[in-house]
C-alpha cells in the first residue's frame, strides 16, 4: 500500500471511488502518450535515430514528469501508478527505478521480499550515478537502517570517496565500521572527525563505547580525560568522566568528579541523580534518598524527568520489599506540592496507592486527574476499577455514568463497564449496556458484535435462562466462527446442563487446537468428558490444565474439577488435598465443605 492520497470529491459514490481513482490514472498515462503521439516529428525524435528503444525511453519520461507532478499535488496513489508505468516502458532508466524502489520502501505493507527489491532497485541508481548525493545518502542510510551491513559499508566507503569534505559521511561510515564489529577503523575516523570539529560529548561516548568493546579500558579512560581535558569547568563533561569511573568501579574517582561537578554548578539536577547512583551503589540509603529528594526539588529539572526519577525510586524500594514508606508518601507530597496541576504526577501517585491497597486515597488522586482531563475514557476505567476492588459499587457506577457522559460512541467503555455490573450480579443492568453497546457499533465490526453478544449469553446463563444464553451463543459465532472464548463458554455451560455433550465436545476441541496450553480451555474440554464418563481422557487433559495453570492465579473450579476426576479414576487419596484447596479458594461452597469433610464425590 503506497502513501494514501486525498479523498475523491464527495459526489462520487462510494463504491464507484476506486474504480475512478484507477480511470483517472490511466487516463493521465493515456493522455501523456496521446500528446507525445502528436507532438511535431522534431520534438520526439533525434534526428540521428527514430528506434523504438528512443520512443520508449521519451514515453518514459513524459510519464517520470507527470508522476513527480501528481507527487507535488500529494496524488500519491497516481504518483505510485505513474511511477510504475513508466519503469515498466523503460527499465533501464535508473532514476525511475530509484524513486519507484524508494516509493515502495516506505509503503505501509512492505514485506521482507519487497523491501529486497526496493533496495536493488535503488542501486541501479546509485551504482550508474554515486554522485547524486541525496539519493545515494537515502540508500546508504536505507542499508544501514536496515542492517544490510555489508551494503552500507560499500555505499559510505564510496561516498566518502567521491565527497570528502561532508561529515555527515564521515559518520556513517564510522558507524557501518562498528555495525561490521571494524572498531578500530570507527574509532580512527572519529578521530579524524574530532580533529577537524573539535571534541564532543556524542564523539567521546561513542569512541569509548568501541574502545569498551575491544576491551581497551585504558584507552577509554584517556578518552574522558582529554574530553575533561578540553573543558574542565565543563558540568556534562565532568558528569561523563564519574560516570565513566563508576562503570569501572573506580568510586573514589567518581565521587570527585561528581562533587566537582556539583562545586560548578550546584542548581545542576543532573548532579543529583548521578550522586544518587553513586550512593545508591555504596549501599548509602540515607544519602541515596537525599539526592533523590534534593533532585525532586530542583527547578532545573523538567517535570516529565522527575517522574521518571520517582518511578524509578519507588520500582526500587517495592523491589527491595518495602512497599510503603513515609519517604515515599513524603517525595510525593512534596512534588505534589511543586506541581499541583500536573496529570503524570497524581497518575502515579495512583498507581503506586493500588499497589499498596489504599484505594479510597488513590481513587482520590485520579479524581484530580479527571477533574483535569474529564474526556479521558481509560482514567474513568481505571477509576472504576479502584472502586470495584475496594467494593465501593456506588462510586464504581457514578464513575461509570460520567464516563459515558464524557465518551458516549466509546465502545470499549461498555464492554468494560458491562462486564463490571455482571460481577456485582446487577445483571439487568449488564444487559441493558450491552444491548447500547450493540445498537452503537459497527454491524460490519464482527469481532465486536461477537464480543457483545457473547457476553449477553453469559449473563443470560448466570440468570439460569439457557435457552436464551445458547440463543446468543449462536448468534456469536455465526458473527465471528473463530470467536473461541464464546465457543469455550457455549461448550462448558452445554457440558453443565447435561445437554448435547458431543456438540459441546466438538466446540471445545477447536479452542484446545488454537489454544493448546490455555488452562481454561483444557479445564473446559477435560470437564466434557467427565460428564461423558470418559474418565481417564478426562484425567490425561485435566493435568496438563493443572500443569500449564501454574503460572497463572489459582482457581477454585480448576481445583474441584481436578479433585472429582481423580476421584472418579480411582485416585482417592489424591483428589482431597485438591478438593482442600478449592475450598480455601472458595470457603462457602457447600458442595466443597462436604466434599472435604467425608472425603467423597458428591454430585450437585
């Protein structure tokens, strides 16, 4: 798909667009060899040769022109159509095959093989005209980007050649050297970059990167030093040379030059955060968490920075395992206090108030956020969310309301806020969103129609009306055949209700086969043939849920289903300490209690 070009007039029927966009372009390829056809005999042709080879080769370029005109209009579908056209008269007129070839490097939906025919197409150019150096640089830097290597150290060693004096050559040579691991060569032709431009941070980094990498330590270190050498009042150059230090654990030397850094310049927040490192390394929390906090309180330090900082400070102390602490909550407040208005600061606050499960103070500080950003559909989620964990339903569903007063066309909000009133078993309510739901999408969205539908049928059979709930179920998958969370759905509520087991078994087996590691798919299929009495399959299918479940939650039902299929095989013994465990997942089940206590299958 080449870069889409502007829409057709209004007035053309929709269906009818295409079909005139592709008119269009033959009628500007037919026009183009309509003039050239009737163009005086002089004007087409060279007196000293009227060869179909040259009427093709002008064909070709009245058709190039009028493509780099429908380019200058942003026509780029015509100008794509042109192109090829025009390639396709006359394939030896490498400039055609370079804009074609880059013209469809750049396309949406390039693959792997088209993106190889591109390049070669490309150079054709460079390879018949190097010294036009746009192009040339776009397909050396296409090669690089694309890590053809080889190709882009070809390209570069050329340029370099035949344009010496242009130092953007110099470094992409410098980098096609160290892309084919040549560091020596990169790092002398930086040199001779720094000889001519000076030093520089992005110079030294990289020549002590390369250096690093052919295990020249020494070499690195003197890198630094003449950087610092160059500028030793310099802040940045400072920070580079202690930061240098401390990768080679050289810590004494670091801290001088942070402290240097920090007697510069002592507003710099940088010289924090890198003394916080420092600290951080020494196993000093006490100095750790002064820099911390004296960069939190640094006007100099942009506020997307500082929250970087605090998320990285607060990943840092869940890590260590301490999840809550007054330094936290103080390094909040206090740039809270700094930036009361700022979204990315309450957000996280919010996050990190989950984490510790104080919901109300967090669903405080999203409050803020909304008051800040009303529109935003996932806060309202997140919000909601908060409130269904601390079983605060009243603010969950006044969150709900606003939310759709904020975002009423938001599918997505009612396929998240109908799902929420079915786990509070307001299940009227969960239809009646789901049913707004169906009248606002788009019929020809089937996956989502299929969604939506489905989640109907499951409220449906918690209501205990199956005819209803396989109704819908029916209906899902006649939208969308691969929907295999409703076919997994359909098959066990058939398998519950004891009502056609092989249809159930037939449903069940498609998401096992796309889905063959899913413990509730495989949980599902192994409770079919429970029900069926095929007891040992059961039992092959249930451990392998049991086996791929463990890096997921545990569940009650999972467990229980286990314990009965072990019992019903004659594992006795086996079956109580999972039916034991569903218990303390599920402590009011009834059927569980007795189950436990005398030790036997008892049937619902």
């Amino acid at each position: 798909m080449t870069p889409s070009a502007e829409q057709e007039d209004s007035v053309i029927p929709a269906s009818n667009k295409q079909v005139q966009k592709v008119n269009s372009i033959k009628f500007y390829i037919a026009l183009i060899l309509a003039v050239i056809c009737t163009l005086p005999l002089h004007a087409v042709k060279d007196s000293n040769s009227n060869s179909d080879n040259d009427n093709a080769k002008r064909k070709s370029h009245y058709v190039f022109m009028e493509a780099m005109r429908q380019k200058a209009l942003g026509e780029f579908t015509s100008y794509h159509e042109l192109l090829r056209h025009a390639y396709s008269i006359d394939t030896t007129n490498t400039a055609i095959a370079y804009h074609l070839g880059y013209n469809s490097l750049i396309a949406n939906n390039a693959t792997q093989e088209s993106v190889n025919a591109a390049l070669e197409m490309m150079k054709k150019h460079f390879d018949s005209t190097p010294e036009d150096y746009n192009e040339s640089f776009l397909y050396g830097n296409a090669c690089s980007k694309l890590r053809k290597n080889d190709e882009a150290l070809r390209v570069w060693k050329k340029l370099a050649h035949i344009f010496p004096t242009k130092v953007e050559v110099k470094y992409m040579l410098a980098d096609a050297y160290a892309a084919n691991k040549d560091y020596n060569a990169a790092i002398t032709l930086y040199d001779s970059i720094e000889t001519n431009e000076g030093v520089s941070i992005p110079l030294t980094v990289k020549k002590v990167n390369y250096k690093l990498a052919t295990n020249d330590s020494i070499g690195a270190i003197n890198e630094v030093k003449s950087l610092l050498a160059s500028a030793p009042s310099n802040v940045e150059y400072n920070l580079l040379t202690g930061n240098i230090y401390l990768q080679f654990a050289e810590r004494d030397s670091a801290i001088f030059y942070f402290n240097k850094a920090h007697e510069i310049e002592p507003d710099n927040g940088y010289v924090y955060l890198y003394k916080a490192d420092y600290y951080k390394l020494q196993g000093d929390s006490i100095n750790y968490d002064k820099q911390i906090y004296n960069a939190l309180i640094n006007k100099n330090l942009e506020v997307e920075q500082k929250t970087e900082i605090l998320t990285d400070y607060v990943r840092g102390e869940f890590s260590a395992g301490i999840q809550q602490s007054e330094r936290i909550d103080k390094l909040f407040d206090t740039l809270i206090e700094q930036h009361p208005h700022e979204i990315a600061i309450h957000d996280l606050y919010s996050q990190y108030l989950v984490a510790i499960k104080d919901y109300t103070s967090a669903a405080e500080q999203l409050g803020y956020v909304l008051d800040l950003e009303p529109t935003n559909a996932d806060n309202w989620k997140k919000i909601m969310f908060i409130n269904l964990m601390d079983k605060n339903y009243d603010e969950a569903f006044k969150a709900a309301d606003k939310a759709l007063e904020y975002n009423p066309e938001n599918i997505d909000l009612y396929q998240y806020i109908a799902p929420a009133y079915f786990q509070i078993k307001q299940y009227d309510k969960a239809i009646e969103i789901y049913k707004i739901a169906l009248e606002k999408a788009d019929t020809a969205n089937y996956e989502l129609m299929s969604n939506l539908v489905s989640g109907i049928g499951d409220v449906y059979y918690t209501q205990g009306d199956t005819l209803q709930a396989f109704a819908q179920y029916e209906k899902a998958l006649e939208y969308n055949p691969g929907n295999i969370m409703a076919m997994n759905n359909y098959a066990y509520f058939l398998a519950e209700s004891g009502k056609d087991l092989d249809k159930a078994e037939r449903l069940s087996s498609t998401t096992v086969k796309y889905e063959p590691e899913n413990p509730t798919y495989l949980d599902t299929y192994a409770w079919i043939y429970f029900k069926k009495g095929e007891y040992s399959l059961a039992l092959t299918y249930m451990k392998s849920a049991i086996i791929h479940s463990e890096k997921e939650e545990p569940s009650a039902e999972l467990y229980e289903h286990y314990g009965d299929i072990l019992f019903m095989n004659g594992y006795h013994e086996e079956a109580l300490p999972n039916w034991e465990k569903a218990l303390e997942l599920k402590p009011e089940s009834e059927i569980l209690q007795r189950k436990v206590k005398h030790k036997t299958f008892f049937f619902k």
